[in-house]
C-alpha cells in the first residue's frame, strides 16, 4: 500500500488528498510494525502538512472575500478558529480583508484523540490525520479520565479557570474540557511523556499554542471540537 500511495504521490496534487484520507485509516493500526508506523507517519505528516496546513487548495474551493467579510466570520461558517486561518493564509490583520481575494479554507470542526498509554494527542479534520503532538499525564488528572469531552473554552493566564492551579503550571494558555480537566502548557519539556508530572495533560509551550489555534470552542462556532481520551 506505502508502494502504491508513493507511485500516486508521484503522479501530482490530484492524489495527495485521496492518498492522505486512505493512508490516515491505517494510523495506529496495531497490525503495523514498528518500522511501518513510523514511515506511515512521516508520509503522513508530510501529507497533513500540504492537504490541510498549506495554503493549496486542496480540500474545498478558494474561498472569495465578499465585501463586509471578516476572518472571523469566515471562520465561524468553516468551524474553525480565525486565528488557524490568518496563519495559513498569512494574514496580518483579521478585519482587513481584501474583497475579491482568495483564502485557503479547511472545514471543521478539528477532532483530538488523546492516548494515555502513547502518551500522544492526535489531531484529525474530517477522518484525516491532522498531526501529533506528545504530552504528558499529571498528578492532577481526575480519575477515570477517560472519555469524550467537548472544548468548553481556551484560556489565558489572566483569566479565571476552575481547575485549581497554585503553582501556575499551565503556562500561557489551556483548553479546558471539563471541571479540573484542562489541557495546558509546560515550560518543563520532562513533564511530557509521564504520568507522574505536575498539572493535568500538558503539551510544550509551542504545541499547546497550536492547538489553541487548531481546536475550536463553543463560543468560537456552531461546532466545537471534541476530544477523545482513550487508554
């Protein structure tokens, strides 16, 4: 199949997305070895990073700036946060569009799979692989954590979160799922790939403003992200 999909890869862009979409089933896939899961995940990193992340269109037509058009509103008609788009597209100043001009555009909403014993959260849009990110588990975690959880809203330090947090080990930003369940940011890169860390389920600092810019809240649109956290 790897065989297969380099020789379509090969043909042009016509293919990229029907080989990205084939190629994201088999992520995971506790039938692979070791060796085919980490080629299967570095073609598709490459994939998700030109099918969804580039500014190609790919996926769904350009989008054409109407007049009165913000990204924000925009990116509430995708479910996607505007802040995903001004970076794809680089644009600068959200509320300054130019009518008449082009936009890549993915639609949302972004679903998230944690799993607890690869300590691993896969991103995925539409049953495509979206991209990873390693994490780690903290002594704070509710238990059982395990479960499907709605992204309530994302936070910044200056802004009151219910999950207790003395020592302010979430960073800059999190994204909080449910009461004292939180997905926050560490400056401690050892904290990640543990389950004896401090805090909840943390990402480093660039990953987790990532995934604030990936992930969609329910204030953000009509369909907020989920995510899964699986054993």
């Amino acid at each position: 199949m790897m065989q297969d999909a380099e020789k379509r890869l090969a043909k042009g862009e016509a293919e990229f997305a029907a080989v990205h979409l084939e190629l994201s089933r088999l992520y995971g896939d506790p039938i692979l070895t070791p060796e085919e899961s980490r080629q299967l995940t570095e073609l598709l990193d490459q994939l998700a990073g030109t099918v969804i992340y580039s500014r190609r269109h790919l996926l769904e037509p350009p989008y054409v700036v109407k007049p009165g058009d913000s990204l924000q509103s925009i990116a509430q008609r995708y479910n996607v946060p505007w802040k995903l788009l001004a970076k794809i597209n680089g644009v600068l100043d959200p509320e300054r569009l130019q009518p008449g001009s082009q936009l890549k555009v993915v639609r949302g909403p972004f679903e998230a799979l944690v799993s607890l014993e690869r300590f691993e959260l896969t991103l995925v849009l539409g049953g495509r692989y979206a991209g990873r990110f390693p994490i780690g588990i903290g002594r704070d975690a509710p238990s059982p954590i395990e479960g499907s959880y709605t992204v309530q809203r994302k936070l910044a330090t200056n802004q009151p979160s219910s999950p207790a947090d003395p020592n302010g080990l979430k960073g800059p930003l999190s994204i909080e799922l449910a009461d004292r369940l939180v997905i926050h940011g560490t400056d401690d890169l050892r904290n990640l790939r543990r389950a004896d860390g401090p805090g909840v389920i943390c990402l480093g600092p660039r990953d987790i403003e990532d995934l604030c810019d990936i992930l969609t809240a329910k204030s953000e649109a009509a369909l907020a992200s989920t995510v899964a956290i699986r054993r």
